[in-house]
C-alpha cells in the first residue's frame, strides 16, 4: 500500500512495504535518491535510495543472528493513522522479538521531515534495540558536511562514524539540517551506485556486532522513544 503525504510543495511517498519513504521532494526535485533497484559493477542488484527504519538493529545483527538493518524494512507494516501531513503506522515483531511493538510516524511540513519511533517491550523478555534510521539524499555538485568537502567518496564506502546531535549537509541545491532524538551516532556511507550520500543517525552504531553492552537493554512493560528531524533551505544560486 503506498501513501503519500504533502504539505504545500513538499510531497513524501511512504508504502507499507518495509515502511519505506519511497521519495521525498519539494519544488526543486528530490530530496532524497528515489527508491529504486541499481547494479553493482559485478552485476549485483542492490536496492538503495528512500529511507527506511533500522530495526531493532543498525548493521550485522551479530550474535542475534538478525539481518542487516534488522526486520523493520522487511516487514508489512499496518496504518494506524493516518491525514494529508502525517501517517502513524505499526508493526508487530515475531520469533525472539515477538515482544516488541514499534509505532513508526512520518510527517512532513514545508521543507521539513519529522520521523519518530516508538518501541514498547510488551512481551515477558528483556530485548536488545539498537535502531536507525537509513537516509539516501540526492546531490547535485559539491558535498559539503558540517562544513568540510566531502571530495573523497571512495572513503565513506566503509562507513564512518561520528556523534553529536545535529549535523548539517549542503548537496548542491540545498542545505539540510538533521537533528537527532536518541540517535546520536552517525554513520557517513555511499556506495556510489548513484549519486546520493547517507547520514544516518543511530542509537549505537554496529553495537549488535561490535559491543552489544551499547544497545540499549529494553524490560519488560518499558518503552523508548527515537527519532530525527530533517530541514532544508534551497540554496540562493537555485
């Protein structure tokens, strides 16, 4: 099921599908590389673009025996809620996190995203969360982020890593603010498939394969709240 949310020229397409943003765009193109399937130079097809919710895990799932990313942008998620600007939609965990309910909200205003996750533990079992979220956004001309020139892509093919609650990312056309909940380590990524760069905020980074003891412990009857805001300015040469 695909959903599309919009406020003045900002337009979000969101599916149910993995809970995937599909695309998000204003009256200047996209702001994030549109969802899509490319090839690698060794003939693999890699699904890359959008954005998607790392759940309950950002990268290896390590000993948990979880896939990349976790389940999240794997599963079919149900809506909740939903109007013209906003869509709440849940998600319902299964095997060894059947126990863990995730409420995942989208909402974009003029220039601005806000995405927002709820987890609750409602099952009998502690479970290990260790969340993300996976942004691809578009360029077009010089990478520039928290004020340096990023004129080296090949290096962030292995992801690095940075903390702090905000960061700023100028693409060309735009100068984008992100500001994090909960999520204060940032991973720095592309592939170069296509011309877009990942900045993504995460509770801990690789911590489900690096150091579980940095994922966050959630009881029983416990929840957490998790979440990142994205704004924009065009930039005057537009």
């Amino acid at each position: 099921m695909n959903i599309t949310l919009h406020t003045g020229k900002t337009v979000a397409t969101i599916t149910t599908d993995g809970a995937y943003i599909t695309s998000l765009t204003d009256e200047h193109g996209d702001v994030f590389y549109p969802l899509q399937q490319l090839t690698t130079p060794d003939g693999e097809r890699k699904t890359r673009g959008g954005c998607h919710v790392c759940l309950p895990n950002f990268g290896p799932g390590g000993a948990s025996g979880l896939a990349q990313h976790g389940f999240g942008r794997t599963s079919q998620w149900r809506v909740v809620e939903q109007a013209s600007d906003r869509v709440e939609l849940m998600l319902q965990g299964g095997g060894a996190y059947a126990g863990l309910e995730s409420r995942l909200v989208y909402t974009v205003a003029e220039h601005q995203l806000a995405m927002q996750l709820r987890l609750a533990n409602v099952g009998e079992d502690e479970l290990l969360v260790a969340p993300a979220f996976h942004p691809y956004f578009a360029y077009d001309g010089t990478l520039v982020l928290d004020g340096q020139s990023l004129t080296d892509l090949a290096l962030l093919a292995d992801t690095i890593f940075v903390d702090g609650p905000t960061r700023q990312l100028a693409t060309g056309r735009r100068t984008i603010t992100l500001q994090s909940e909960g999520l204060p380590r940032w991973a720095v990524w592309t592939d170069e498939l296509g011309p877009y760069l990942c900045v993504e905020p995460t509770h801990s980074g690789n911590s489900f394969a690096d150091n579980p003891a940095r994922a966050a412990a959630l009881a029983p009857g416990q929840t957490a709240r998790y979440g990142v805001r994205v704004g924009w300015v065009t930039n005057p040469s537009i």
